[in-house]
C-alpha cells in the first residue's frame, strides 16, 4: 500500500480544516506551542517511513509515556501488578476521584492518572534509578540515543499539579502507594516531559506493532502475549472517555497525550504518530483523531 | 489452521474446571438450566465448522440479541441514531441508573440495558411489526427458518423485569424513550427470549466476520464501515464491566448474555459461539470466557 | 407577640419583591396557576390568628402531603417503619436515582419521593382504604370535612409521572416495595393532589406544633415523643437540597411543596403555612422563603 | 430541673451498656486510649453543674475542634464565608470526595473534613498567628487559660494525614485553597489535637446555650442572630453521615469528634459534653449518643 499517498491526502484534506478547540494552557510551556502544528509519521513492518508537516519537531509526549512505564512494570512484575491495577475502561473523566472512591484506591487502569501514578510507585519501589531506567527503556525501543526529559516543563507541571497530588495521597491513605508522594509526582512529571517527534514516536511504538521485536535489529524484547495485552489495553483504554469513539471511527489501538499527540498501531502492518496541539473537549488532538480515523478510512484497514 | 483439534483441547482442558459461579437465578425458566451444560461451536470463513458439547442445544440468547437490534437500528437511523445512545465502554454495572442519571438519559453504549431499550424505543418507531421482522432478520442472516422467540421466557421474564421498567420509566422521564413504556419492555424481553444453539448463533454472527456478507450466499447485507463499528462496540462494550478483562485475555470482538452464551469473531477468520450457563460474579459465563481464552491462545491468533 | 403586626410587615416588605423563579410547569393544571398569588397564615398556640393575602385560597399541597402519610405510618409500623426508610438528609436532587442504588432501595428519609412512595406503600398494605383514611385524618387534625383530593390534578400528574413509575420499580427490584407499582404510584399522586389553603394548613398542622393534641378540643392524638421526632425530621429533611439553607436561616422545622406552599411550626409556639406558587432553582417558594426567614428575624424566635 | 439526678441515672443506665464499637486507631496516641472511660458535664444557664465519671479528664476534641474555627471564620468574613464552603447536610461520609468533585471545590457545609481545611484556609489568609488566635479564643469563651494543642499529637496525625492532604490539593486544583498546602494542613491538626474535659468543652460552649454571652461575665460576643445559625449548623450537619439520626433521637445542635466526645446545647437551657472513646460504625461516641438520648428523653426537654 503507498503509504505516502495516503499520507499526502490527509494533510491536504485537513489543511483547511477548522478545529474549535484549544492547546492545553495550564502551563506556560505548554500554552505557548503554536497551534497550527501539525505532523504525522507512518512506520511500516516492511521498514519504509511516510510522513508531512511537522512530522520531526520534538513535543511533549505527556500521557503517552504511560505506555511505556506500563510496559516496564509488566516486566518487572508480571501477573502481580493486576492486583494494583485493574484492566477495565473508565467511564469517568481521566482524573476522577469519585471512581478511585468507588474502587476502594485500585485505579481502574494504568493509563487514567491514578494508574499511571500506582504503575509510577511500582518501578520506583523495583528500580535503581527510575527516570533514567525509562529513558534507557525509550531510547533502546526507539533505537535512538536522542531523546531526553524536558526538566523545565516537568517543574514546571509539578509546581501545579495539586490534582495528581490529590490522588497519590489519597491512594497512600487507601494503602495503594508505598513510597513517598513527593517521589513519585517528581518521577510521573519527569516521564510525562519526555519530548520525541512523530518520528521518533513511530519508531518507538514499531516494537508494540512488530510483536515485541525492534524492526531493525530483529531483536526480541517482550513476548506477543504481552504486546497483545498492551495493545488490547491501548484498545479500550487509551482515550480516556473517548476511548470507545476512537475504537468505534478510527479501530486501532492507540494512545493521546495531552501534548496532543496521539500514537497507534495496527498489529504487523505499521505504527503511526500524529502531532497537533489543539484538543477536542474530552483533551485528545482534534486533528489527530481526524488524521487517524482518515488513514484506516483511505487504508481500508482497521482490526476489525 | 485444525480448528477442531484446538476445540478438542479446550474441551479436555476444561473439563474438571471447577466453575464457582452461579446459574442466572432471577427467573424459574433460567435457574432450571443444567448446570453441566457446556458446548462450542466455531465456524471458519472457509466454511469449515469444529465444535464439541452441547453446542446443538438451543438456549435463551439474552443480551447476545443486544447486537441484532442494534446492527437493524444503524440500518434504519444511520448517524442519527448516536443522538440517542453514545459508544463509550461503561465503568458501571449494567444496570447502572446513576450513570444514566449523570448522562442525562443518553445510555454509554447500545449494549447495556438502558441503551437496548433506546435501541428498541428507535424499533418500535420505525417497524411495522418489530418482533416479526427481528425474526426476520436472525433468520435471514442464518440463513435458518428454524430460530424463534421462547414466549413463555419472556412473560416470565417481563413479569419481574422491575429493573428495566424502572430505567424505560426514568428515560422517558428525560425524554429519551418515545414510545409507551409497556411495548418498549415488551418488545425487549421478546429480544432477549431468542433460543439458539452455538451452531446458530456462531452461523448468525458469520456476517460480522465476513465484512457483512452471507458466507453461503455471499449476498452483501451491511457495508464493511457498519460492520467494523459494530464489531469495535462489541469488544469495547460487549461485557459489561468486564469488557477490558475479555479484551485484555481473549482480544476478539464478542457479546455475552445471562443465559451463559458468548459468542466472538475474529474479523475475516471466523466466529464462534460458547455456552455455559455457570456464570462469573460479573454476569458472564465462567467457562465460556475461560474457553475463548483458552482458543486465542492455542491459536496464536487475537486482532492484536 | 403581635403576629398579625409581623405578617403585615411581611406583606409590606415582599409585595415589590422580584421573584426571578418559575411556577411549576411540567403538568398543565400546575403551570396555569397566577404567579402572583401570595398568602400567608399563622396560628397561635394561643388560638390567635394572623394572615394576609390568599391565605384562604385552596392550592395543591403536594409534597407537604408526606408529613401526614408519615405520621400514619408511624402510628401503624412503630420503630420497624426504619428499617424501610432511613432519617438522613439528603445530599442530592430530590428524585435522586444515584443515591437510591447507592443505598441499596432505602430511602434517606421519609420526605424525598422514593421514601414517600415506601410510605405510601406501607400505608397500601396496612389500610383498607388508603385514600378515604388518609383524608380522614386530614380532616380530624384539620378540624375540617371540607378538605378534599383534586382527581383531575391526580391524574394528570400520574399520565406523566414516569420518574416516580422509575423509583417504584426501581425499588421493587430492590424488594423495598411490597405492592404492584401501579396501586402506589395512584395512591402518591392522590395524596400530592390534596387542596389546602394556607389557614387550613396551619390548622392542621398545630397538631405538630402542640404536643400532638388538636388544640380546639384537647384530644391527643400522638405521643410527644412521636412528634419531637416527625419536627426533627422536618427540621434537617423538609427541603430537598436545601434543608440546610432553610435551618439556617429560618430556624424552624418546616416542609415545602412544588405547588408553592410551606409550612412552618415553632414547637408550643404556632404554626405557619405561605403560599407562592414561584419555585426557586431548588424547587421551594422563593417568596415562602423569604416570608419565613423574614417571620422568624421579625419575631427574635426561632428553635435555636 | 434537677440535672445531677438525671446524669446519675444515665450513669447507672449505661455502667453495663455493651459498647460494639472501636476507639479510633488509625493514630497510636488515639488507639491507646482505655476503652472504658466515660464521663459528662452539664453546665446550665442558671450556672448550676451536673457531672459523673471522668469528666474533668482531657482527650482530644478533633473535630469539636471546627465549630470554633467556623466561629472565627464568620466574624472574619460574614457572609463572604458562604461562597467558599455551603450550608448542606452532607449525604455521603465525612471524607467524600466524590461528592466534592460533584460539588466543584465548594464543600457542602463546614463540619465535613473539606470545610473545615477551607474554614483553615480563611484564617490562615486572615490571622497573623493563626494557632495563637484560636488558642486565644477557646481560652477566652471557656475562661480558662489552662487549655493548650496536644503538640505530639498533632504530629502524629499529620504525619499520616493523607486523605486530608488529597482534599487539600483537590480543592487547591479546583481554587478553593489560597494558601499552600503544608500550612492548611499543619494548622488543620493542630486545631484537632486541642486537649480539653468535657468540664471544659461544656463551659466553653455555653456561649453558643447563651445568645453569645458568656455567661460568668455577661460579655457579648457574638450576635444571636450568628450563634443560631452556627446551632443550627450543628443541628443539621453537626453528626457527619448520622446527623438526622441525632437529630432525631436527641433534638439537639451538637458536633462529635472521633476521639469519642461529644457537644450539645439546649438554647437558653443548658451545655452539655459527654466523652466515650468507643465509636460507632459512623464514627461518633456510641456511649456519647446513648447519654445524650437519654438526657432529652429524662428531661422531657428537646428543641422540637
């Protein structure tokens, strides 16, 4: 399939395309990106790349590295970390507290912020040196040495982020965190900061599409039936409350950030990323989704 | 692939598998069920069948025809019909009145109970003879006169369907149910009365599979884009609170029912029906989530 | 004390008030009532009487009908009438569903709908008559045989009532209702249709205000400790969402009806009705709220 | 009426009560508290005294601790105060956070734990030495210098304060909290840990029996129309989850504290305290309610 092509009418179909809504301004840093970004890289298991716009800027991948923290957990802790999370989608907003309530401090999965916060004590508790134990993690699957924290904007997330304080405190009283608070809203600050390009995030997400081997090397890192429970993860949970609308129009396993980019990947064929900051009501890249849900339109292809 | 083989194994594996969980209860007709009842039967798209147990025996479908209705509404509405019901997984159980109430009358998703009810209200207004021409339907895509409702079932079920008269009642209050109450029930418990046997319903659910072709006949019924929406519903939504753990261990689009029936499809490779009527705490048939388990496993093959 | 000086203030204070509420309008009997009534009468343990306005036209009390059926219930069940309903404010809406399930089919207390239709339940099941005895007491603690059920209101909040038909059945399901849905949900809306005019509320309700004797004739009819107990409820459950607004300010137990009236007592001191049909957001008279906070700033007395 | 008389019967009544309920353990300095102490003072308008038991023995007030921050808080602010915190009984337990996600940062009234951190956080923004101000104030309405914070125990709870800290940081994220976190927090414990006998809370809340006088002295300071609104406060809100069970049992404003002791008053009658570290499954003194209830139902006299 020609790739590019497809690629090309996506970028030309939505040049003009007006989207409503707003780049995430609860910090400077984020507010002040320019909203009319936008750039797409599409990576294939036959190893050609497609791409347009600002397919190599680096952005703030923010939500999308949990994808990677729970990758690592599941290694370190196999069927073990179920019993601190659970798999099921959340059918409230991704920082509700009522839900965490409700579920007696098990966060219904690790990719709402509770679970990424109880996915973030666990490889502090089972790490050496957690952040740069990640950023080993990123650069190997990415192949590329070239990727880094963005200190300023995770201090700069931290000084304001009292509602993910609120959960890690309040899953510590319900029993469901063992370290200190501090260290783990500094370590999910640190991994949501991580900037990589659509490129750079393609290349990284070949190994969830490839079914746990690196493309390039041929060498295997995670079993398929642990990429295929990630995947199925990505599936009903990556899109916080609009994880079944993505499912439902674009039908690939996938997960946003509030950067606004979004990731997904469709098993043995390829992984793609998509970059525009502008965020749809439920905090999801508007663009994004109007790429992605264009690409297994044109394509033809989605899992189902 | 030797499906048969692999059902073999299943059947061996599973047969001193201690099912803790109770037969449905609330209705006579339901509680009398044996509760050793097993069977499976799985029907490839190269129209070869494998099967084992009990899978001729016909039994009360229940929420399976939850798909039916639906797949029948997005023919007769097309877009509108997300007006009335939204594709989101639901965090709740599925007879959640809370979440309802929170939603304001529009139900998360068509597969739990308020949504089937919209979906049978939107019946209701747009068919002259709604059971007669659901019959239709299942027969059709059966290919198989031999399908019909268990009226006795469905008086009895009627008769203590408390639950559903509430959320049709509370739906009307907000304006989501157009029709009167007592035909709305009506017409759902006849749904849900449908007896078939795996073979049936692994045949009625080949459509799905087969990007809404008749395998038989080939006759093309729904477009591919309908059939993808449908099959992503089934695997965000398709088990109530336990969606995220069906598609996190098993990763195939399927629906369950109380009766114990579960049936899945692998888009393109087959569809496959399992009945145990011992059921989990969340509803679903213990031994039927275990056996499709136990099949993507031995097969190598899930949608990720 | 002057009362009569008192609620001439009132009038004189409250005539160029700007009520910005609206009149109860989902039912056509309700919504035609002239937004301008306003009424008021206050009955002294003394025998003395102070009015003003169209304080002797009959309105429909509506909810305010749920302190009789409660002090019925009382007298019939004793302490086991706590077992079906409890005595905690509520902290939502009303016609709250949410907390019902939350609570498992035990009303928060006897004054929000679900746990007046339980009352109305346990008075079907206990009476012969449950109309013609409710009206019957109505009549003694009044003093008055010309008080009377308004049937076509009765009915036409009936062919609408699908909320109150939801909590019914909703409770059925949870086996908090013993009776068939439709006997209760007829004898509700018959108690909600009771036409009083403000003098023959307060009449009636100086049973409450006096120990639990009629006060023309002496005769008592409830113990002071059942009394105590219904005013206390009065006083933390009598205003939905607003119990608290309304101690706090007025000081008083009281209980508010959709229709525009509230009474009020101030135990061995009198009992007050108001009426205006102008409904702030909450659902009690805006203007009813304002006489009573007024009533009880005017007079330095209030039970704290 | 002769008080001693009746606080001897309760004594007697309640020597062999069997206490079901646990003392507060979630702190050592709490849990190490003998069981068995019980003690009550009544101080009466007329300046009389009844007592029995340890009733001159000091325990921790903790949440007794919010009706004296909730005072000077309105003297601060008067009405500004109700748009940071509401008058509403609370339907759910003190430490919902659901409901304060529901409610948008504005806590339902200031007796839950929420309300109380905003209530901190007012004074904190309004008071130059905000823990000298409030130990100033208990020892000028008690008359009693020899009042003081339990520092060692102030640390202990905070130290494992963490659903405290989550309210905080929630309603922080939400702007309800101006100051930082650590001092809200800090202050909060301190006002907890203020050690007093119930000799000494019944003296000190006689101000609130009295119109706002004290009464050895005759010096006002509070308006009546501000100490009936805190009464009426307690009356509803004052029993967490069990204030209408309280209400309705007793009949009287009051406010309990899980280190088991609780607060009554009878406007223009009496202050009462009574102390029992057993709690209930709702979190009051078990003793404490049974004393109480008996109290109003020996001396004929409650508010209603």
């Amino acid at each position: 399939m020609d790739y590019q092509k497809i690629l090309n009418t996506i970028e030309e179909d939505l040049k003009y395309y007006e989207a409503y809504g707003k780049v995430a301004s609860y910090i400077p840093e984020l507010a002040k990106i320019d909203r009319r970004k936008f750039g797409m890289h599409l990576y294939g298991v036959d190893s050609k790349h497609a791409a347009f716009g600002d397919s190599t800027e680096k952005f703030s991948i923010q939500s999308i590295s949990k994808v990677f923290t729970l990758t690592m957990a599941m290694k370190l802790l196999g069927e073990d970390l179920w019993n601190r999370v659970d798999v099921e989608p959340s059918g409230d907003p991704f920082n509700s507290l009522s839900q965490l309530e409700y579920e007696r401090g098990i966060p219904r999965n690790p990719f709402i912020n509770s679970g990424a916060l109880v996915i973030a004590d666990i490889l502090v508790s089972n790490l050496n040196d957690p952040k740069r134990e990640l950023l080993d993690f990123v650069r190997k699957i990415s192949n590329n040495s070239n990727i880094d924290y963005d200190n300023i904007l995770a201090a700069s997330e931290k000084s304001i982020g009292f509602r993910n304080y609120a959960l890690v405190n309040y899953m510590k009283a319900l029993g469901n965190i063992k370290n200190d608070v501090e260290t783990i809203v500094d370590f999910y600050f640190f991994q949501c900061s991580l900037a990589m390009s659509c490129e750079e995030l393609s290349r990284a997400f070949m190994v969830y599409a490839n079914n746990g081997s690196i493309l390039q090397t041929g060498e295997n890192l995670f079993s398929r039936s642990k990429i295929k429970r990630i995947n199925a993860l990505m599936q009903t949970c990556g899109f916080y409350d609009e994880a079944g609308e993505f499912s439902f129009k674009v039908g690939l396993p996938g997960k946003s950030g509030v950067g606004g980019g979004i990731v997904a990947i469709h098993p043995s064929q390829y992984s793609v990323a998509v970059w525009s900051p502008i965020l749809n009501a439920k905090g999801n890249s508007e663009l994004g989704m109007a790429a992605l849900e264009k690409l297994t339109t044109l394509s033809g292809l989605s899992i189902f």
